[in-house]
C-alpha cells in the first residue's frame, strides 16, 4: 500500500513538473515570437564580442532567443550606485548564454538574480544584523554563492568577451554548472556518455601539473603561465578558469591540456577551435 501511495506520489510529482515546464515553454515561445533581443542591439553584440564570430548562423540565432529569455527570466540587482544600459545587460547575458548554448538555458534553473557591482569586491561575513565580522584581503571580479546570486563586478565584465583569455562571465557561469550536483569541486553533472573516472583522472593530471609549474615560479607564474595560476587554487577553480580559457584563447588550452580541451569539449558540447563558413 505505502509503495502504492509512493508511486502515486511520484506520478502526481511528475505531473506537476511536466505541467510547469509546459506552461514555462508556452510563456518562452510567446516571449520569442512578440519580444525578441533587439536585431540591432544583437548586431552590435556580434561586433563587439570576437569570442562569438566562430558561431554559424544557426548557433548565433538560438543563442539570441536564449539570451532574449535570460534577459527576461534573471533579475538583475545593480548597487553601490552601478547604472547599466540595455547594451550592457545584453552584453553579460549573451556570454552567460554562451556555456549552455548546447545544453540549454534550463542548466540554470537553479538560481535567479546576479547582483551587479561597479568594481572589484572584497568578500564580506556579516552577521544577520549587518556587522562585519570578516573581510578577505583579496579582491574578486565574481563570486557565486551555492543556489544563490552570483555576485559579478561590473569593470571585470567589461575586460570579458575579447577573445584574450579573460571571461568573469563565463568563469562564474562554469561555477554555477559545476555546482549543480553539489559542491563546487570542478565536476559538473556528466551526460551519459561520459565517464567519471576518465573525467577525474585528466583533470586531476593536469591540476597537478599546473599547481607545480605555479609553485616553481612563484611570483613569476602569472607572466610566464599561459593558463592563471589563480587555477591552481583547487579543482573547482581549475574547472571554472580552464572555461573560461576554452570559450576565449581554445588553442592556449588544446595546446596545454589536450585532454581537458577534450572534455570540455564533449561536456559543453561545442568545438571553439571550428571556425565558421557562414555570415551573420
Ligand atoms: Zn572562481
């Protein structure tokens, strides 16, 4: 009987779930047919984002309709007195978009508001009551907090996007991807496909590589590495910055982690090396 009452759960469970992303894929497709990104607005973020010129049309028009429903699903919270204009909105979401361009925007269901601030943040303790009781030392350009807000520095998303190695964008998004099967321990969900073992070996090789070329250079890692040494913080960051390294120099990565290229490859299931044959 209770098996019976369970399985009756679970069906009305489904039910439930079924019927919502119903309901969210009718609003969706309604949103993208009445209030698409602005064609203009979209061609300048073309222009002004090289990270995105490999993109074939097709790939360039699935990522304006989910960068159309990021817009409208996310709530963006600007402070410390950040103003942003539509560009710029626009502008952060298409490089969000960008990890998930294969997977689907449902890979961040999980979470709703990014908060906005004007520059580099130091993390901040406080108390339920508002008083600070600790400050890091370090300065971040992102930060995301597990099934919350991902906290993002406006002047970081500005340097994001050039194609030069550098994305907070994507950086924070790799995060957010990573953390949906618990911690943040550079391991995101794999699809079936993939496998575990093979996953955590590779990117345990090269960790351990980079970790040790960091050590040996000290101070000097950060102009001789190809890869941030800020990587070598632990595995979650190894994940986080090597996507950010895939989407904005793929070739620095091919070239120095063949193995994590491949992965990454397979797990965000986009090639960044292939080159596009067709105009916007
Ligand atoms: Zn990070």
């Amino acid at each position: 009987m209770k098996n019976e009452e369970s399985s009756q759960d679970y069906e009305n469970l489904a039910e439930g779930a079924l019927t919502l992303s119903y309901f969210r894929n009718a609003r969706r497709r309604k949103l993208l047919a009445t209030k698409p990104l602005n064609a203009e607005l979209w061609s300048e973020l073309l222009v002004q984002h090289p990270i995105l010129a490999r993109l074939t049309y097709g790939e360039k028009s699935r990522l304006r309709d989910l960068t159309t429903i990021f817009l409208a699903e996310k709530q963006f919270e600007l402070v410390r007195g950040l103003s942003l204009d539509e560009f710029q909105k626009a502008s952060l979401a298409v490089q969000a978009c960008l990890p998930v361009l294969e997977l689907g925007i449902d890979w961040y269901n999980d979470w709703s508001t990014l908060i906005l601030v004007p520059k580099e943040f130091k993390e901040q303790m406080l108390t339920p009551d508002g008083h600070l009781v600790h400050e890091t030392n370090e300065e971040l350009g992102g930060e995301i907090l597990p099934l919350g807000p991902v906290i993002l520095s406006w002047r970081d998303i500005e340097d994001s996007g050039w194609g030069e190695g550098y994305n907070v964008v994507i950086h924070e998004m790799a995060h957010k991807l990573d953390a949906r099967n618990g911690g943040v321990d550079g391991c995101p969900p794999l699809h079936s496909d993939m496998d575990f073992e093979q996953w955590k070996t590779v990117f345990t090789l090269a960790f351990t590589d980079l970790e040790r070329q960091a050590r040996r250079l000290g101070r000097k890692a950060e102009a001789q590495l190809a890869i941030d040494p800020y990587a070598a913080t632990d595995p979650g960051e190894f994940f986080a910055v090597c996507s950010e390294v895939f989407f904005e120099t793929p070739q620095v990565l091919k070239k120095q982690y063949p193995g994590v290229f491949d992965l990454l490859m397979r797990f965000y299931k986009q090639n960044p090396l292939r080159q596009s044959d067709s105009r916007v």
